[in-house]
C-alpha cells in the first residue's frame, strides 16, 4: 500500500537528459511512456489542457489496471525541445 501512495502521489518524472529516459526505461524493464508538453509549467498552478487529460488518464491506469507500475512501466514527461526531437516526439506525436 504505500509504494502504491509513494506512486501516486508523483506518477511520473520529469526527463531532462537523454540518459534520465534511459535510466527510467531500465528501471521499468523496458516499459515506458513518455509525453511531450512543451513550455509546461513547472511551478504555477496553471497546466496545459493536454497535461492534465494525460496526468489523468495516468492516474486512471495506476488505478484501474496497473497500481505498481508493472505492466506499463514508467511515466516520464519532456518539455525540451532539443529532448523531444531526439527522442522522436512532436506536437503531432506527444506520447510514446
């Protein structure tokens, strides 16, 4: 129960580094989903409609299908730019 609320309360990590993404993916056997949110803020109380259907939909998977993060893995999100590129991701094409 509390790795569970230790999830919950922070679903997803911020990747800055091409090698952030590669350690989560490590950490998660492999499975990963990462959106791309550029310009988020970080530090306002005002988020993009887009981040929060995705932070939604991701609590909706750690409570109804996968609580520990085992068969979808990790959550990572990318505001860079430069990170996006590299890791395939526009705004056509925000998750992977």
């Amino acid at each position: 129960m509390i790795e569970y609320l230790l999830i919950a309360r922070q679903p997803y990590k911020h990747l800055a580094t091409k090698e952030q993404f590669y350690d989560l993916k490590a950490q998660h056997w492999g499975n990963l989903l990462v959106g791309y949110f550029p310009g988020l803020p970080t530090n306002e109380g005002k988020s993009p409609r887009a981040f929060k259907l995705f932070l939604t939909s991701v609590y909706q998977l750690l409570e109804d299908i996968d609580p520990f993060q085992r068969a979808i893995g990790g959550v990572g999100i990318v505001t860079s730019q430069q990170l996006a590129i590299n890791l395939q991701l526009d705004i056509t094409r925000p998750v992977r």
